[in-house]
C-alpha cells in the first residue's frame, strides 16, 4: 500500500512568515508553482490515485487542485475534513513569527511550534476567528472545534480520522493522496514512524514536496521517501525549521 501526503505550497502568510493555523489563506505565486512542481514530480515518477483527501482550508484544497490538472485527473473524487486542517495556533495567528521571537524569545517561539502537548494562547470565544463563529465550519458540532491546540491535539483529531476514513480505503487497494498541512502531517509521521515526543519536534515538512510511503499488510513502513532533489528538499526542511527565529 502507498500513500501520498504533500504540504500545500507556499501561503501568502508563510512568506510573511506570520502564524497561519485555521486562518484561510491562499497560495502565494511561487506557492502555486510548487503546487505545480509536485504535480510534475508525480506524473514523472508514474504515481495514479483512486481518491484524495484535503483540508477545509483554501491552501490545501487549491494545492490539491493544481497538482490534478497537472497529472489530468480533475475527475478523482475529493474528500474534504476539518480534521485534516492546519494546528489552531490560537491568538497567536497573524502574528509574525520573528517579531514573535523577539519579544518572547527563540525558544519560546520553538515551544510553541514544535513542542508536543503546550498549547499557544487561546483566542476568547467572543473573537471573530472562533471557528464556531465562521460559517466554514457551521456543519460541525462547536463542542468539538479548538480556540487552540497543541500538536498532541492535533494527532487526536488527524490521526482517528486517518484510521477511520482514509486506512480502509487503502486497504481496499485505492490509491490515495492527501494534502493537508504541516503539522497534521506531522501527526501522521509521528503516527506512522512511532517517534517519541522529543523525536517529532525536530521534523519540519517541506512546501510542496510529495511524501509518499510504502506500508506492508500488517501497515509497518516498507520505505519512506520524498520525491524530487533531496538538497532542494534538505534546503526546505532547513527553512521551515528557521521559521521561529529572530533572523
């Protein structure tokens, strides 16, 4: 069994490096470029898919639809869920990240983003980000949409969804790609890969990179690999992970 998971390219707010989370915004131009890049990465290394799953965030869903019209399959059915969204980095979101540094420092910041269970400060219900109050999200139950979480919250929604929805299609035999997020894919890694807490905060994935794994009929990892030029990989991985500092 293979699964693709790609990070959406490059958002309007990761080039202004500020806090993104559940804020719905879109793919910069070089963002859609990557999105185009991997959607060539996958029709050179002859990958089909059966059924994608996204996120309910424009990045994602607009990523996902360059890299079809890339490989000519527009017609592949396309699942979307919140549960595949983006970590809600609370009242942190909009916030730059560097200035963010300054003011409460490196490590500060690298606890925020990459800590397992501490949670960013929470938005106040009566805030106009409350996804209980966007109309994005009117079909879900409010009791279960975050003010903020950590990545451990995040790997409680993501991974029961992972499981629950997209695990039995693969092992009916389709193929599926999912493009989603940096840290619901990073709950997925941790989930796949069983790293420890101290393990997942150091992995950064790249924009706009196809992942794809290999799992045998008991679901251990066969292989793991990204496509594509493993310094340019090496490269983004760097940049991600530089996100959080002053410089």
């Amino acid at each position: 069994m293979k699964l693709v998971l790609l990070r959406h390219g490059e958002s309007e707010w990761n080039r202004a490096n500020l806090f993104t989370g559940w804020t719905d915004v879109d793919l910069s131009d070089a963002g859609r470029a990557e999105a185009r890049s991997a959607g060539n990465l996958l029709r050179e290394d002859g990958f089909d898919f059966d059924i994608c799953y996204t996120s309910y965030l424009k990045r994602a869903i607009h990523t996902l639809q360059i890299v079809l019209a890339q490989l000519d399959r527009e017609w592949l059915p396309v699942v979307k869920s919140w549960k595949l969204n983006e970590r809600h980095y609370g009242a942190l979101q909009g916030l730059n990240k560097a200035d963010t540094a300054r003011k409460y420092g490196e490590q500060q910041v690298k606890i925020w983003r990459r800590s397992f269970d501490v949670r960013p400060p929470a938005l106040e219900p009566a805030d106009e980000r409350n996804p209980a109050r966007l109309e994005t999200y009117r079909g879900a139950d409010p009791a279960e949409l975050p003010m903020c979480e950590s990545l451990k919250d995040t790997i409680a929604r993501v991974v029961p969804y992972f499981e629950q929805t997209i695990r039995p299609e693969m092992e009916r035999g389709r193929r599926v790609l999912v493009a989603a997020h940096g840290n619901s894919i990073r709950a997925l890694v941790r989930y796949f890969e069983k790293l420890s807490e101290s393990e997942i905060m150091e992995v950064n994935i790249p924009t706009g990179i196809p992942l794809v794994y290999e799992f045998d009929d008991s679901f251990q990892i066969v292989s793991k690999r990204y496509l594509g030029d493993p310094a340019l990989v090496k490269a983004k991985m760097a940049g991600v992970a530089k996100q959080g500092s002053v410089r």
